[in-house]
C-alpha cells in the first residue's frame, strides 16, 4: 500500500477529456493537419513518436519544384503553415521553369533542414487548442463502425471524435543498406507496428512501398572549384502570399557534379549485395526519383548522371547528394563517389539507405480523406501512398479541414480540379488509386493553366477565410491583388496607342507595324512583346507608376493578357465538366445492374463507389461510353 495517498483516490487520468481531433504523426501531413484543425477551433492532439522530430525533412532538405510549388502555394493561400515556414527556413529561392509558359513555373527553396523543423514546432506551439504528445500509437478505438479515438503502447486509449493517421514511411518500416536490414521509419528512428495490423483485421486492404535516400557528407571534404556553381535567382521570391517575411538578401549556392562511366563501374560492383537486385526488395519505389544502381541499370546507355550538391542549412558544414540515393552496401556508395569528380576526398555523414512500409490504397477512402470502411477515421500522406513533403502537406491540411468540419457538423471541403493542384491529387488517389508512390506532375493537371503559382492565392483564399483559416489580413492582401491587376487589364483594354509611338518599339521587336491606332491589349498579346515593350508607351508607364504597382501585379496582368485565349478556354473545358461534377450517383447505386456496361467498369464502379458522375469518368477502365449508359440509366 502506498503512504501519503489519500484513500480512495482515483487512478488520474493524463487524457480525461474528448478531443475533436487527434492527430497520429507530426510529419509534414500531421503537423498541417494538426494546425488546420485547430486553428478551425477544434481541441486537438497532436501525438507523434518523437517530439524532437516534428516535420522532419526525411530525404532532401527543400520545399517546391514543379508542380510541388503550386502546391505549397496553394496550402499557403488556403492558410496552411508550409508556404511560411520554407520562406523563414529558406537559403535559396528558386523560379523553375521560367523560360516556359507560367503555367510551369515552380518555386523551389532550398532549406534549412534544422531551422524549418524548429519553425514548423515553433508555429505549432503558438497554435491554440492543440496539445502535444509524445508516444507511438498502436492502434484505433472503434465502435459501431466509428473511430472514437487511439491506444498507445504504454496501454494509454485517449479518446476523440475523429483520427487523422499520417503514420509516413513508418508502418512496419524495413530499412536496407547493402545485404543489412533492420526495422526502423527512418533512419535513426524505430518503425511503428500494430496499425497495420489492426486495420487489416478491420477489413483494410494494405500494400508496401519502398523509397530512398543519399548519402550525406561532410561539405568541408569536397571540392567545389571542379563543380559547376548553381546560385539562387537574382530577384528572388516567396513562397507565402502574406508580408511575414521579406524575400532572401542572402543565399547559399548548391553545385553541380557528374557521374561517370567509372562511377558505374564502382556502382556495379555492390549490384549482387544490392536488396534492389536480389530480390529483397520486392516493393515498388518512386519511378521519377530513382536510385542511382536504378539509373545506370534502366539507362545503361547514359554515360553519366547529374548530381546535385546541397547545403543542408546555413550553419552547417552537411551537404545532400541529390540524384544519388543508393541502397547499396555503403563501402561500395564511398568508393564510388570518391570517384565523382571534387569528391576524391569525400567524407561521409551519413550512407544512403533505402526503406519499404505499408501504405493503405487510397481508393478506400472519400474525397474528404475519411476512410470508407470507418467512419471518423481519416488518412493523409504517405500512407496513401504517396511521395513528396507538398503532396503529404496538403493532404494533411484537408484531412484537418474535413475532420474539423465533420466534428462541427458542416458540410464537407473538397476542391475541384480545376481548382487546385490538391483537388488534382485527391481526386487522383481516390479515384484511381496508385500502385506506385504518387507524385504530383504539371502534367497530372487537366487545367494547368488556370492552376498557376501566381494565382492560388486569387483561386483559394476566400475558401480558406471562410473555413476560419485564413484570416483577414491575407484576405485584404488577395483582394487588393485582384483590384489593381484587374485595373491594370481594364486599362490595357480601354487605352489606345498612335501609331507613330508604337511602330517604333514594334520593329525593335520585329513585330509589324500598326497603321491606325490600336489598343495595348491588343499589341502586348502578340507573343514577342512583353511587360518592357509597353511600358515604353507613356500613358501605361504613368499609370503603373502613379498607382505604385508593384512587380507582382504587372506580372498578374502581363499574364492574364498574353494568356488570356487559353485561360478562356480552359475555364470552358472546366464549366463543362464541372456540371457533371453535380450529377450526384446515389450512395447504394447498383452497378451490376447496368448490363449494357463494360465488365471492367462494373466492377471498378462497384469497387469505388465515385459520389458524382464526373469522379466516375475518371476512373480508369471507365470508358466515356460506360458514362454515357450510366447518365442513361440515371434517366440524364
Ligand atoms: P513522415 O514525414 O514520414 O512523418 C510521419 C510521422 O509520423 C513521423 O513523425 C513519425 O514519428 C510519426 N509516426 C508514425 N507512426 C506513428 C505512430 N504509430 N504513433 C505516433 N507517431 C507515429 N520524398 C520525395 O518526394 N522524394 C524522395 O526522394 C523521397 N525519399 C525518401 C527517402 C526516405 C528514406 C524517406 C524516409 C522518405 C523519403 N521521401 C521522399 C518521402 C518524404 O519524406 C515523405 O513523402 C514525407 O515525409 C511524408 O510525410 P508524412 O507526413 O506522410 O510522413
């Protein structure tokens, strides 16, 4: 019997109340996640396995890229963290794709490994409504077909009206390097167990993944005079739509290096220790970030491969080997790279190393990312098989959206495809599923031009004002957007120029002359002219400059201009598809009715179960003339 207690005192509980939402992982899914729900005034909880760990950047130290900044862009404008933490994190900035339409331009940052995962816990602790804790979840509670909260492994069950799991590379994670493996979510870090396991008893169907990683080295090792130097852009930018941060004065350089048929060579050497090529590795990794001994085996013709050098920060003296991530034995990973001209004296932090987990398929959850067979419990990120910091981000802002609205009784949040880049992925994962880690592509998007970088904040952010995410502020900020270069079109259209001031700049460009006036509108969207031709004429320079626009806005208006046929024509495409958006199915449909109905079709309908005509026609083996006899049998 214990002294000093008092009798009849009960065992105290840590966790007596019911959350709203209880968030299992702070990745880069869980802590957007855990932020969307909260700042929506849901009491949530955030446990994670290891509290130092929130947002942990598990392979390349950056944010963005091609169709991964619109993305960011896109979390940003809707009220999410991940736009302003990669701007206070950022020590490169980055415009991809400029020489391209601006549809495919992509902000990139290069990060602060450290300082973003510091930010990312320092947000988070400035969030109300959200408590913190640390331990491994094991499993769910359920009952009647719901989730009603989570146990962990110390033999707590905390409860809470809805679960969002966004358990990464973690599930029964198996890291390999060379013939070694050993469990673990990532390097350094035990995997999780018994989730899986007990969905599986649910009724879940689950599948393995693998992904990989480079080697991190010691940057005072190498030498950067035989590399080719790629400095960030001249001007750079930002990622997040709000003035929190003003855009870098300062950046760190990444370099540039090649493999070489030596390399190879060395690289072959480890092949029949590789778990890649003798069969322990079983699972399927990521098509466009393959491993290095994938890469000379699939291109065997190609003499060499790029490899890009990264600072991992601003203090530290780690670099990331970008384009060589490799399961190889790491005696075999060294003295190949060794061979890599300026690494000869390369030093090693740490070996590359791949890694296989469970992922759940994601065509057994809704739009909404709550799962179909139990109700309250949501998904988001990697474990829907997915790959990808943005496309895990995004996932977990609508799965603490959804879960938030679902707690108060409001109708759910989806966004269109033609809305946002995460309305292309979720609609993607849900509708067709994934057998391979998903990553986004411009090219996923049927609408791409009307989903740019430059605009998510004119496309999202009043959806996120109105979910009680975005505050007033970044609402303003958009809305004064929209009015001044919406003015500065109007003035394009309505303001004429003679021909004696237009022919001249005209030929400088070789551009035909005009012979009677004509509007700026109509010159600056011949595709030779741009911002710098006519602001040669007088009255549009006084009018950029009498209302102070900034660079920001000339290139809104610039792009609405020269772009403005396909942007027509787009949102066309997309009205039409839009009204089959609302064609709902109704939720007990019986598909094996309609005969008339391709076989295949049947059976993915039935499997599915797409909540409106259009998610139907994009499931794949769903024929255009199967939607036909569906809107028949539906009297459409
Ligand atoms: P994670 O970032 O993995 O976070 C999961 C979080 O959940 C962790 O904090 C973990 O501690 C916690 N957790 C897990 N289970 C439990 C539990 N049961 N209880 C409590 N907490 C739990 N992406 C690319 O785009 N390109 C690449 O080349 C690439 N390579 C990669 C290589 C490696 C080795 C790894 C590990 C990842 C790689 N990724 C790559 C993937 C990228 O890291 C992920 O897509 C992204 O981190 C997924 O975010 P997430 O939030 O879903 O999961």
């Amino acid at each position: 019997m214990q002294k000093n207690v008092p009798r009849g005192t009960k065992r105290l509980s840590m966790f007596d109340k019911t959350y709203d939402v209880i968030v299992v992982g702070g990745g880069h899914a869980g802590s957007e996640a855990a932020a969307a729900a909260a700042n929506m005034g849901s009491t949530t909880l955030l446990i994670t396995m290891n509290l130092q760990n929130i947002a942990q950047m598990s392979c390349n130290p950056a944010m963005g890229g091609i169709a991964k900044g619109q993305i960011v862009r896109e979390i940003d404008a809707l009220g999410g963290y991940s736009g302003i933490v990669s701007d206070t994190s950022a020590i490169q900035f980055k415009m991809l794709n400029k020489s391209k339409g601006p549809a495919m331009w992509s902000p990139r940052v290069q990060s602060d490994r450290m300082r973003f995962a510091e930010d990312w816990r320092n947000m988070l602790e400035n969030t109300p409504n959200l408590d913190f804790y640390q331990e491994m979840v094991v499993g769910i509670l359920t009952k009647n077909d719901a989730c009603i909260g989570v146990k962990t492994s110390l033999g707590l069950t905390i409860k809470s009206r809805t679960v969002i799991l966004t358990n990464g590379t973690f599930l029964n994670g198996l890291i390999h390097i060379g013939e070694k493996n050993f469990g673990g979510g990532r390097a350094g870090e035990k995997s999780a167990t018994g989730i899986t396991e007990q969905l599986i008893e649910l009724g879940f169907d689950s599948g393995r993944m693998k992904t990989g990683t480079p080697p991190r080295v010691d940057g005072r090792s190498l030498d950067f005079s035989k590399m080719i130097e790629q400095p960030g852009d001249d001007n750079p930018q930002k990622f997040s739509y709000l003035n929190t941060t003003s855009p870098l004065t300062n950046q760190r350089s990444c370099h540039m290096s090649y493999t070489s048929p030596v390399v190879h060579d060395l690289l072959k050497t480890g092949f029949d220790r590789s778990p890649m090529f003798n069969g322990r590795i079983q699972s399927v990794g990521p098509r466009y970030c393959p491993s290095i001994e994938d890469k000379i085996n699939r291109f065997s013709e190609k003499e060499r491969h790029q490899i890009f050098v990264e600072p991992e920060g601003w203090n530290t003296v780690e670099y990331y080997i970008n384009g060589f991530s490799t399961s190889l034995p790491e005696d075999v990973q060294f003295k190949a790279l060794r061979a890599v001209k300026g690494f000869e004296k390369v030093k090693f932090f740490r070996p590359g190393y791949a890694i296989e987990y469970d992922y759940f398929p994601p065509t057994q959850l809704q739009h909404t990312l709550e799962t179909k067979l139990v109700k309250n419990l949501f998904f988001a990120g990697q474990i829907n098989g997915t790959t990808g910091y943005e496309e895990a981000a995004s996932q977990g802002l609508m799965a603490g959206i959804n879960a938030s609205l679902s707690v108060q009784n409001k109708p759910p949040f989806v966004l269109r495809r033609d809305e946002a880049y995460i309305g292309v992925l979720i609609d993607d994962l849900i509708t067709k599923g994934t057998e391979e880690p998903y990553r986004m592509f411009t090219s996923r998007a049927e609408y791409r031009t009307l989903l740019r970088q430059d605009n998510a904040d004119l496309r999202l952010t009043e959806k996120g004002y109105r979910l009680g995410l975005a505050d007033e502020s970044r609402l303003r900020l958009m809305e004064n957007k929209k009015q001044q270069s919406e003015s500065l079109v109007s003035f394009f259209k309505s303001q004429s120029v003679k021909p004696e001031e237009a022919n001249p700049v005209l030929e400088s460009k070789q551009s035909s002359p005009i012979r009677q006036s004509d509007k700026v509108f109509k010159i600056f969207s011949r595709p030779n002219i741009n911002i710098n031709d006519v602001r040669k004429f007088e009255a549009v320079n006084q009018f950029i400059e009498s209302n102070d626009l900034s660079q920001e806005i000339i290139e809104q208006a610039e792009i609405q201009v020269k772009y403005s046929g396909y942007i027509a024509k787009e949102k066309n495409n997309a009205d039409k598809l839009t009204r089959l958006e609302y064609v709902m199915i109704p939720d007990a449909f019986d598909y094996s009715q309609i005969k008339s109905m391709s076989s295949e079709a049947r059976e993915k309908l039935n499997t599915i179960r797409p909540k409106t005509v259009a998610q139907a026609s994009r499931i794949s083996g769903v024929s255009p003339n199967d939607i036909s006899v569906l809107l028949v049998f539906m009297g459409r």
